[in-house]
C-alpha cells in the first residue's frame, strides 16, 4: 500500500542556491502529497527562500555554522520529535546524518548511501551520485516516493514585462564564500570594463547587488568611464541607459522580480544565478573554480563563460581543493570575452 505522508521533514544545511536547488524536490512531494505539511530545516542565513514558494509551509532555524553546532542538532531532533513526523529527507552527505535521522524517530527516513550504517539506520539509502545538475541530485531523495519530476525551480513571481534592451548585472558572491578563500567571481575592474561596454553597444545596463556586495559595488561605481556621474547617486544626472538597483532590493523577492525584467542577466556563481533558473530570465554566469554541470541545468537558457586556461584540475574546488588557488587563471576572463558571448 502507498504511502499517504502528511507531516514531512526535509533537512537541507547551505546557502540560498542550496534551497533553491531543494525546491523542485519539495514541489514533487507537494504535488504528490497535496494535502501535506512540509517543514524545512535551514541555515538562518537561507530562511529567505520560504518568501518565494508556497510548498514551505514551516521553518527550523538550525545554526550549524555557529558557536553551538552541537546543541543546535540536538534541538533539531527534539522539534522533530515533537513535531511527529511521518517522513524525513536529508540532502547531507555526511555518513553521521543516518544517526541524526534515526534519533528523529520518524518511521520514513530517507537520506544518502554513505555506507553500511546509513543501510541499517535510514529506510532506504540513496545512492548519491554528484556528477549531476544539483536538483537531479536532490531530486534522486523522492524517486521511490513518486513519479513526478520537477525538473527545475519554481518560484512564486509573476512573469515581468522585460524592460528593451536590458542587461542586468549582479556581480557579488556571499561573503562568507569570500572569507573562507573561495573566489569565484571576475575583479571589480573587469565588471566594470565590461559596464563600459555594453553600455557602449548601447545596452541599457541596471546594477544590483544585496547586503555583502557593498564593497565590490562601490568599487564598480568608481572604476566605470561615467563614475563621475554614476558615484554621485543622483538619478537625473546618470546616464540615460543606465540604472543603478544597489540598495533598492530588499528582499530576494524584489531580486527575482527585477531579474525578470532584465532580456539578458549576467552573474557570478552565487544565489541569483538559481533565482534567474527560476524566472527563466537568459543568463549569463561566470564559472571559475566550480563545477558548471553540476550547477546550470542543460537549458539554451543559461550560459556558462569560462577562461580559456589549461588548469590541469579545473574545476577544483570542493573535488580538489578546498579553498581556490592563487592564480585564478580560471578567473582571466576579459569584458571582451563577456560581452562577444551576450551581445
């Protein structure tokens, strides 16, 4: 007999890019179990993604990333334990995870095969296979569950009018990806050079970027041919064909929308990249050191632009390394070779 789940868990600890690759998951049980309840279990820094679906009906606040890991998954079992589950799904890779569910209590566990103790302790073990488009990967959670596939994200924002002849360019990537040595996005000089450009062609450019691209945005600004101009704040007195967004999205919401209005987007890897998959907006993402198969889905929609270089490793990090060399030979992409792929 099938099961009829109405009280589901799903765990997934990352970034906003990390639940917005979750989504067509939770969509699929949603379809298959209308009348369940889906609570998600997050990181804080992702609680935002909840503003752009319905399929979220509840949020745990788990603090992994902080001080008090330990007490924090200690409280995760108890909210699900007291929250009487029928069924939970893991996206962790982390062969302690099956240990983590099964404490849980909750009759249906399903996570990844990490081995011999997530066969004995998880209803079923899934095999994980990474060389894949992340959404497949999470996806491969509920394939015994249901036959319906959500192949891509699905957000709650209407389809914008496109503003002619528009280029958005989002170049930030989160902070902490920074701080802990992960760079994997162009310099502020060539953003800049490549604003110069298109603007040139006669595209009308918008710039936007959230709270941790402060730096990276001001330094766009005094580096573009008209930053005398355009650092001055002043609408009426910047360029006809270019509009500066920075400080205006409030939320990932407003984000979505304004990525909907945009012909063309241009990004790094990072979060926005994930929000434009969702509106369906043309984009193109600069890739260095990661994985762009793993990241874009196989769509005329998006576009990675890579350097031309012979890194022997490329791309590194995560399968290779850590934390991105100090050449970034990955990363010697010129405004030429942007714009010659958008234009």
């Amino acid at each position: 007999m099938k099961n009829d789940f109405k009280n589901i868990l799903a765990i997934n600890f990352g970034g906003i890019g990390d639940e917005i690759f979750l989504l067509p998951t939770l969509i699929s049980l949603k379809k298959e179990f209308p009348n369940s309840k889906i609570t998600l279990a997050l990181e804080p820094r992702s609680k935002s993604v909840k503003d752009l679906t319905d399929v979220i009906d509840d949020l745990f606040l788990i603090d992994i990333k902080g001080k008090n890991k330990y007490f924090e998954l200690l409280k995760l079992v108890h909210l699900a334990r007291k929250g009487k589950f029928d069924l939970v799904i893991s996206s962790g890779g982390n062969k302690f995870i099956s240990i983590l569910l099964f404490m849980m209590g909750i009759k249906e566990r399903y996570g990844y095969d990490t081995g011999n103790l997530s066969r004995k302790l998880l209803t079923k073990a899934i095999p994980l296979n990474k060389n894949q488009y992340a959404c497949d990967m999470y996806h491969d959670l509920v394939s015994e569950i249901t036959e319906i596939k959500t192949a891509l994200p699905e957000i709650n924002v209407s389809p914008q009018e496109k503003i002619p002849n528009s280029v958005l360019i989002h170049p930030g990537v989160s902070k902490m990806s920074v701080q802990k040595g992960m760079i994997k996005t162009i310099s502020a000089k060539v953003w800049a050079e490549t604003i110069d450009l298109l603007l040139e062609r006669g595209k009308h450019v918008m710039l936007a970027g959230g709270p941790d691209d402060d730096e990276v945005i001001k330094e766009i600004r005094t580096k573009i041919k008209r930053s005398d101009v355009i650092a001055s704040g002043c609408e009426a007195i910047q360029p006809i064909n270019f509009s500066d967004f920075y400080g205006q999205t409030k939320s990932l919401k407003d984000l979505a929308v304004l990525i909907g209005k945009a012909e063309t987007f241009i990004c790094s890897d990072s979060a926005p990249l994930h929000v434009a998959v969702a509106m369906k907006t043309k984009t193109y993402v600069i890739f260095g050191p990661t994985d762009d198969k793993k990241l874009i889905p196989q769509s005329e929609l998006v576009t990675a632009i890579k350097a031309n270089d012979n890194c022997p490793i490329k791309p590194c990090l995560w399968e290779h390394r850590q934390t991105t060399c100090e050449n970034l030979d990955c990363l010697k992409i010129s405004a030429d070779d942007i714009v010659a792929r958008v234009i």
